[in-house]
C-alpha cells in the first residue's frame, strides 16, 4: 500500500484493536498505539511489547486515572448519572477522557489521522469522534468498522480471530468466550457472543468485579460511606 501517513490508534490489546493495528499497517499507515489506563486491571508492560511487536512504531501508554475521577466520574455522581436509574455509565464517561489524550498525542506526533476500534452500529464511535472534531476539527478518523474494505473482510468475530491467528496475533478470546470487556474505575461491562441477545443470561465465569448472584452468600455486609464534601 502507498503511505499514508501517522495515525495514532486508541489502543486496548483485544481482539478487535489488536488486529486493527495490523490491517493499518497493511493500508499504508504508521500506526502510533495509545493505551489508556484508567484503573483497569492490565498487564501494561506486555501490552505495550504486544504493540511493539505487532508493528506499531511508538507506544504511549499513559495514567489519566486521576483525570478520570475527577473530572468526568465525581461530577457524574453528583449529578447522580445514572441510565434508567442502573447503569453507572463507566464506559460513556470514559471514552471522552480517552479521546482527549488520543488528541494530545496526536498533534505531539503531528499525526493528521486517529483511529478507533468502536463498531458502526454502537454509540463508542460517536463518543470518541465528537470529543476529537471538538478539539481539533482538522483531524481526520479512521473508524475501520464503518469502511466497508475491513467489514467485509470482517463479518464477525470468527474472521477476526482468523486473522489474529494468521498473523500471530495473540488475543485473549476464544469461539467459546467471543464477548469483549470494558473495564475502568468506575464499573465492567461486556458485549457481543451470545450477551448480544438481551434473552440470554450472563454465562458461568463471566463475572469478574462481583460473585454471581447464585453461587453468592445469604449474608449480607454493611458497607458504609462518608462524603467530606457534599
């Protein structure tokens, strides 16, 4: 392919970026990886090697935590956000925070282009690509999932797994456990597999942050808190 410049790709070590970072190479693209860490549990030494070794040619690995806290989750519970009065909205707090520093990183590098590994259909792409345009209009997203050359290439998970398998790509999901997880500070959340179907239950081994609820104690626990300052 013709080179086509530097992008800087918002980077996870899953399945979906892990491979986006090799299908932009093949583009043309010199890929810069960016890796957020916003308190999620994650070997970020291997990630960054990962990256490496995958081709990216610099890797920014940076702790925005603290940001993350305090300026996009306290006032998301002071406003007591919450989506149908449930869902605490980690993954939607988070993508601003992340696509802020994918911006900064970007003109450090002078890269005219950013990328994402959000789908077409959900609401990840928009979260990212408005904070970008709001804070540099001239930049220009590579949203691979709406580029009808990668998802056609790319129907499902399967192929995508081909492919990781193809080029050596080590990812941490199998045919068996295709769901991808969000984690942060703030919560955990999963998609695709068969949690595409709101019918289906959560499947034995999913949970992570919390016990499932059948195999939990009859006991309870008091927990309790105090706030300083409101």
């Amino acid at each position: 392919a013709q080179p086509k410049g530097t992008v800087v790709l918002a980077y996870s070590g899953g399945l979906d970026t892990s491979c986006i970072l090799v299908w932009l190479k093949e583009q043309g693209y010199d890929v810069v990886a960016y890796l957020a860490n916003i308190g999620q549990k994650e070997d970020f030494e291997a990630a960054r090697k990962k990256a490496l070794a995958l081709g990216a040619k610099k890797v920014y690995i940076e702790d925005i935590s603290r940001e993350f806290v305090e300026e996009f989750i306290w006032p998301a519970v002071q406003a007591n956000a919450l989506y149908e009065d449930r869902y605490l909205l980690g993954t939607a707090l988070a993508r601003p925070c992340i696509a802020r520093k994918l911006v900064e990183i970007a003109q450090r590098e002078g890269a005219q282009y950013v990328a994402h590994g959000a789908t077409g259909k959900g609401n990840d792409q928009v979260r990212f690509e408005l904070t970008c345009y709001a804070l540099c209009p001239k930049i220009k997203v590579v949203a691979p999932w709406r580029l009808p050359e990668f998802y056609q290439r790319f129907p499902g998970r399967r192929e995508l797994m081909d492919y990781a398998k193809k080029h050596g790509i080590p990812v941490p999901v199998t045919p068996q456990t295709p769901w991808s997880m969000d984690e942060n500070l703030m919560h955990i959340s999963y998609e695709a597999g068969i949690l595409e179907n709101p019918k289906n239950q959560a499947p034995p081994g999913l949970y992570t942050k919390t016990r499932d609820p059948a195999t939990s104690p009859d006991t309870p626990d008091v927990l309790e808190i105090e706030f300083e300052r409101g």
